[in-house]
C-alpha cells in the first residue's frame, strides 16, 4: 500500500494557455513554492501544497491514480477523458470542484464554407475529424446520427482539405483558425473554461482539511477577482438614484457626517466600475468617489 501523504499536490499545465493563470489563481489564494531545478515539482513554502508540472492531457489520469490531489485543466480535457473511462466501463473518478473562469473556449463542430448548413442530420454517413471522440461520438449519439469519428491528435482542422474528413470537431476561441482553413462553426458541443478538478469523493484527513482551505481562500479569490470597493460622499437625498447605479454591489455601509445630511458611503462592487459608470454616479450626486482594490476576502 502507498504510504500516507499529508501534503497536497496540485497538478497544472507545465506550458500552455492555462499554466501561468492557473500558478497566478493559486498563488492569489496564498500559495507560494520553492522551485526546483527540474521545474516539474515546486514545494510549497507557505502551506503543504505542492505541485506538479505536467502535459494537461495527463492531469485527469494523475487523478484518477492518485498521484495528485487536484489539478487545473479544460472542462474539455476531465469530460473527454471522463467520458472515455465510463465508455470503457470504469468508474468516474474525478469531477469538476470550482469553474475558474479563464481559458474560456468552446468544441465546436465547422463544416467547409461552401456546406449550405440545414442541421446536423446532414452529418450523417460523413467522417468528422476530433481529438475529442467521446464527446463527439456522445453528442452524435444524442442527435440520433451516424457518422465516423476520426481521431486526430493534432491539426485537425485542415483534415478537410486533406481528404480524410467532411467536417470537424474542436476547440474554437477567436475562430480565426476555421477562418483561414474555410471552415465556419456551425454547433457547440460544449463550453469550456478551466476548471479545479479533484476526486469523484473528499478527500480525507489532512489532505481533506488542506483542500478545504484551498477551496475557501479559492472562492473569495474568484468572488472579488473583478470586485473594487467604493467610497464616496453624498446627501441623503440622492441615495435613492445613486443606490442602482452601483454595478453588482453589495449592501453599502453608510456613515452619517457631522452636522448636515450628509453621508459617507463605501461599497463593494462585484460587476465592472468603469469611467463611464463613476461619471454616471458622479452626475446623480456623488462625490469623492474613490475606487480601491480588493486584495481578499473571506465569507
Ligand atoms: P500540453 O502541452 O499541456 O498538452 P496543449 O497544447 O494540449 O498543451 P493548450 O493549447 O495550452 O494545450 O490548451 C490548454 C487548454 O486551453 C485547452 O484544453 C482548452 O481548455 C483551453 N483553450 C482556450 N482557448 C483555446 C483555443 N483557442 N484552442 C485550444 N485550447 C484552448
Ligand atoms: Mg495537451
């Protein structure tokens, strides 16, 4: 039997679209590592949680086997390779803890520009290349169609041009990418962003109470991550059109000032404060307005 391991170990992109957000989040929440030279493991310096640089395709399967205890991956990588374990009759054994709001795309199924596009049966009987064939094949089997599914690991978006398919199924941001392959997206299969994987069950004991921890600092980072607090003056008077132009914001306190009706109010504000909307608040009474970060925050 493995020995017991106190400390956690969170696994995450080594290069790529997800690796630097994916160390900044966890660095937000806390989390601070001594480098290693090899640059595939950092000890955690500042609590027991280390991680482990990896390819993201091999997070899910680190999971599963329990090498790691989290990891942060696309939604795209954990449901292809969920749905690839459950198709081959295994368990479930990871599953999305916390959505975390960066590396934001979507699979998207493109066909040639020249297609008159009427729906998906006109897929059927035609070869669609994928990297992701368990979500294809399953959104397929959803629609009743059958197509081949031609695994590609990479470049599959000039498949078509190559002869070896109709049409495609993949990742799209921009779509820049279809574009210069003319191609245009035509259905989404699955939006997708990155997310904190974990085990299908909690974890126990001190592992447990470190991914505990995590998860609360994690979500008062992802709460206030667009929220500033506000601070300004205004007479009572005006409170009832200032109140609504506070973008997403939380119960103000309200302060009364010596003397007159005046106030002094501070606010957190989840949704964006922009110039436009100070110049709005501004114009319906308020003023000193002051617009501070939020550094943390814990429910
Ligand atoms: P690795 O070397 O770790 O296997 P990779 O080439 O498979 O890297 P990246 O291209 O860095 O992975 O993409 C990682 C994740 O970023 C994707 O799985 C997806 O969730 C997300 N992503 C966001 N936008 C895009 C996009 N336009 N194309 C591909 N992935 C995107
Ligand atoms: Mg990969």
């Amino acid at each position: 039997s493995t020995p017991v391991r106190d400390r956690l170990r969170i696994a995450i992109q080594k290069s790529g679209r997800l690796a630097e957000p994916a160390r900044a989040l966890l660095a937000s929440c806390g989390l601070s590592w001594r480098e290693s030279r090899d640059r595939l493991f950092c000890y955690g310096e500042s609590l027991p949680v280390d991680l482990l640089l990896v390819r993201d395709d091999d997070i899910p399967g680190l999971i599963a086997d329990g090498v790691c205890d989290l990891g942060v991956v696309g939604r795209n990588v954990l449901l292809e390779q969920g749905g690839g374990r459950v198709g081959n009759g295994a368990a479930p054994a990871f599953r999305e803890w916390r959505a975390l709001g960066f590396g934001g795309c979507r699979l998207a199924l493109a066909v040639p520009d020249a297609w008159d596009w009427q729906g998906p049966e006109q897929l059927t009987g035609k070869r669609i290349a994928t990297s992701y064939p368990a979500l294809l094949s399953q959104w397929l089997a959803g629609q009743g169609i059958a197509a081949e599914v031609v695994l590609l690991s990479g470049s599959v978006e000039i498949a078509p041009r190559l002869g070896q398919a109709e049409a495609i199924c993949d990742l799209v941001s921009s779509g820049a990418t279809l574009t210069a392959n003319q191609l245009k997206p035509v259905m989404t299969l699955l939006e997708s962003e990155a997310v904190l994987a974990g085990p299908v069950e909690t974890l126990d004991a001190a592992r447990g109470e470190l991914a505990e921890l995590l998860l609360r600092r994690l979500d008062g980072a992802l709460r206030i991550r667009h929220s500033k607090l506000l601070l300004f003056q205004a007479s009572r008077r005006v409170l009832p059109d200032l109140l609504p132009l506070l973008p997403d914001a939380e119960a103000p306190t309200v302060m009364q000032l010596d003397g007159a009706d005046d106030l002094a109010l501070q606010a957190l504000c989840h949704g964006a404060v922009t110039w436009q909307r100070l110049e709005d608040l501004k114009r319906a009474g308020a003023r000193g307005l002051m617009v501070l970060p939020v550094e943390g925050m814990l429910a």
